[in-house]
C-alpha cells in the first residue's frame, strides 16, 4: 500500500516536472510584451540620454541591462497621431487620426484598423492598458473594443478640464470651464469617477503602476502584453507625496523621477515572478516638451525645437530596450527607427499575422538585438497634420517648406503658466544627421542630388497619402460615431 501510494507520489512529480517544462518551452515562444509611453517627455529627461539634473537609477539599470536608441522617432509629434501611429503600425495619417481629440471629437480609431493588442490576441495573449488612450472616449473606440481585456485610465489629455494653469477651478462658466466638462476616469467600459480633481492627479502614476503591477502578477502564468501609456508629463504636472520636493530640480524632476520609479516597479515585478527573462520591455515617449512651458517642461538635450514641430526636439524620443538575455546589455543602437516599427516587430517575436491592409512599420528586430544596424526603410516620412514636412533616411534629413511653431526660451512661462511661442518658416533644407542632429546647417547647396533623390522619395509618399489638404488614395477613414446606436455613445 506504501509502495503503490509512494510511486502514485513519485508520477505526480514527475508529470508536474514535465508540464512545468512544456510550459517553460511554451514560454521561450511566447515572450510577454511591455510597452511604457511617456507624454512629452524630453530627450535628455532622463540618465541614460544625459540627464545630471536628479537621478533616474530605474532607467539607468534598464539601459545598463538593455539597449539605448538613440535616434528613435515618431509619426506625429502631438498626442493622438503619435499614439494612432504607435497602435496601428501605420502613419497617422493613413488611419485619419490627427491632432489631439478631446471631448467634442465625435470620432476615434477605426474598428477595422488593427491594434498591436489585437495582434497578441492571435497568440491568445491577456492584453491590458493603463493610462491615456486619446484614441476616442466614446464607447466605441476605448482599449476594450480593439483587442485590450483591460483598461484603466484617462480618456484624453489631462489639460482637458475645467481648470485654470494654478490647478484651482473654474467657476461654472468661466475660463476653460465653458469648453470642458469634468475630466472623467475611465475603467473598461464605464466611467468610475466622473470629476477627476488635481488631488486625484497626484495618485495617476502611483494608481497605472499599481494596476501594471497586478495585471502582471495575476498574468503570470501565461503571456500577456501590457501598456502603460503615462498622463505625465503632460501639463499640468502632478507627483504623489512620497517624491514631492525629492529630486532638488523642482516639481519636472520629482516627476520624472516618480515614472522612473514606475518603470522600476515592472521590472521588479516582473524578477520576482521570473519573467523578465522572457519579457520585452519598450520605454519611449509619444513626442518631445511642450518647451513654452518653461520650468514644468522637459529639456531636448540642444535639439531643435519641441512638441508640435517636425524638428528633432518634437520627433525625437529617449528609448529603451530591455529583455535580459536577449538584447545585448549596455549597447546603443543609433539607427533610424520609428514608433510605427513596434507592432510588426511584436508581430514577428510572437509568430503573428500581420493585417491584411498595409500598414508602414516594419520589423526592426535585428536592431534591437544588435543582429543588424540596417534600417530596413528606406526612409521615414514626417507629417504634421496633413502637411508633409521632412523625409528623413539614416543619414539626411529634408525639410520640405513649411510653416511650424517656434519656441521661444526666452519668453517661457512659469510654474504651471504657459508662454507665448513665435512663428518659423523653413523652405527646403538639408541636414547631415550624423553629424548635426540639432539641425543647425543647411548642406543642401553642397549636396543638390540628395536634395533631388529626397524630393522623389517625399513626391511618392504624397502620392499614397496626399500633401496640405490633397487626400491620397492610400488614406483609410476613422472610426465615426453611429447616432442611432445610443450604446456607443456617453
């Protein structure tokens, strides 16, 4: 009876050995996904891309142990194209959505455009996002409807409130009081505070980390991707108490520094149910500082410009890889690469399918391995709104004419309060990337067939996407609102 009751013991060891093998095998197939999005945050915000200003040893530990990208990129430098842009895999404007929508836009993402969390789905991943969509607040459009199980966040930017630049209200009626109503918390489907304060503003960061955190611990067993697209550090800027004062650099620096403890909580986490050697984790931001905004904004580390401008200050981003054991620790890859790369390259890890339509990003996995330091396009196109304003391949950059916003340091506001910004033209103007990033020399005198090759390159994108207000053929309607469907609508 012993011997029997022994060896019954004895296979049931060994087939949990077996399934914890079969699962572990699974695993190495199905990496978890991690993306970490922060708003407006400046290219020299952080230690790994020079920042001496307070300390950020979460980000450092994630560069040391990972790969810094240094020349990384987005479609649109402003909230939702940038962030249409990162979903899809797509420009912003192939999927029509551009701009910064708030609560009038009677429009989101298109239900048949295809997200990279409904790229997991394929591979039955748990998806989850925590934080600020900006891709519709209706119904209809929010995380849950396009491929996310989950979502808890802000339904747009957190500047979209009935509240003066001092973070006291308005009185009904009053300043930003007559345009927007009550900024609303969203969980899933359903509003869970109807008037977000700016004491609750304080616990943002705190609460998307904490629910990061459980969504990893409850997923453990299986692969799930996560996103964590931050509310900060958009203005205006808020930090829980236990960072308030605790960076010497102001309010900016005790921000970044809570993100930066935000991004150490995942990776912990992620250790501590032995997962991070089987996770990818991506930190970037959507665009550059809203830079008028003086002490309460983000610093470019001397790039041109900030938010709202194709300049390398709005379109360049301080980014991170990290998969211990997979991406070469404490490497630096300085090619080209851009947002819309993120969901093929998802798509090749997991052995997905990508979308039937065409999308513009393409997988940049060997960059992140080191593999390759080929960037697999041949250029990137810089829209702003409808206007197509740079071409931009490994080496050059074209500015094609146009308008944009100009920054002016000199004139930036204070503690919260905004300062005016001027008015700049640009005709066509060639930049040397490798060797002026910042954009300061115009070389397109010493180089008039790059000028000419790049013109052609920029000459058919508009004939896919259109240029100023001339729609291409290659543009795809966003999502609209059906006003007989009272469900889909608040």
């Amino acid at each position: 009876m012993h011997l029997r009751k022994s060896l019954v013991v004895l296979f049931l060891l060994s087939l949990s050995v077996l399934v914890g093998s079969v699962m572990a095998a699974d695993r190495s197939k199905t990496p978890n996904i991690v993306v970490i999005f922060i708003d407006d945050m400046g290219y020299a915000d952080i230690g790994p891309f020079g920042c001496k200003d307070y300390p950020t040893p979460n980000l450092d530990r994630m560069a040391k142990q990972g790969r810094v990208f240094t020349d990384f990129q987005v479609a649109q430098a402003v909230c939702s194209a940038s962030r249409a842009a990162l979903v899809t895999g797509c420009y912003s404007n192939r999927v029509s959505i551009r701009g910064a929508l708030n609560h009038t836009a009677k429009y989101g993402i298109n239900p048949n455009e295809v997200t990279f969390a409904e790229i997991c789905k394929q591979k039955d991943y748990a998806t989850a996002v925590y934080g600020k969509w900006h891709l519709g607040h209706h119904p209809k459009f929010l995380p849950i409807n396009h491929g996310f199980d989950e979502y808890y966040g802000l339904p747009y930017s957190n500047d979209m409130w009935p509240f003066d630049y001092d973070n006291k209200r308005f009185p009904p009626g009053k300043g930003k009081a007559k345009f927007y109503p009550p900024l609303p918390m969203i969980e899933n489907d359903h509003v869970v505070d109807p008037d977000v304060t700016a004491e609750d503003q304080t616990r943002l960061t705190t609460q998307y980390t904490e629910h990061a955190v459980d969504f990893i611990n409850r997923n453990k067993n299986r692969p799930f991707f996560l996103y964590v697209p931050h509310s900060m550090m958009h203005v205006p800027i808020f930090v829980s108490d236990k960072f308030k004062g605790k960076s010497g650099a102001g309010l900016y620096g005790d921000v970044v520094m809570e993100v930066d403890w935000s991004v150490g909580q995942i990776l912990d986490t992620l250790k501590k149910n032995d997962l991070d050697k089987n996770t990818l984790v991506i930190f970037t931001a959507d665009n550059g500082p809203w830079k008028n905004y003086g002490n309460h904004a983000g610093k470019t580390g001397g790039l041109r410009e900030g938010k709202g401008t194709m300049f390398e200050g709005g379109s360049r981003n301080p980014t991170i890889m990290w998969w211990p054991g997979v991406i070469p620790a404490d490497t630096t890859c300085d090619t080209v690469a851009m947002t819309i790369d993120i969901l093929p390259t998802i798509a090749h890890l997991i052995g997905a399918k990508l979308p039937d339509h065409k999308i513009d990003g393409m997988n940049i996995w060997p960059l992140i391995t080191g593999e390759s330091d080929k960037s697999p396009h041949e250029a990137y196109f810089l829209y702003y709104g409808q206007q197509l304003q740079a071409v931009r391949t490994q080496k050059w950059k074209l500015h094609l004419p146009h308008k944009y916003r100009h920054y002016l340091p000199e004139k930036a506001g204070k503690d919260g309060y905004p300062g005016p910004t001027g008015k700049g033209e640009i005709g066509y103007a060639l930049f040397d990337m490798e060797n002026d990033r910042n954009e300061t020399t115009d070389v397109s005198a010493q180089h008039p067939q790059v000028v000419e090759h790049m013109k052609k390159l920029a000459d058919q994108m508009r004939a896919d996407l259109g240029d100023a207000g001339k729609p291409g053929p290659g543009i795809r309607p966003h999502g609209k609102l059906d006003p007989d469907d009272k469900r889909l609508q608040w």
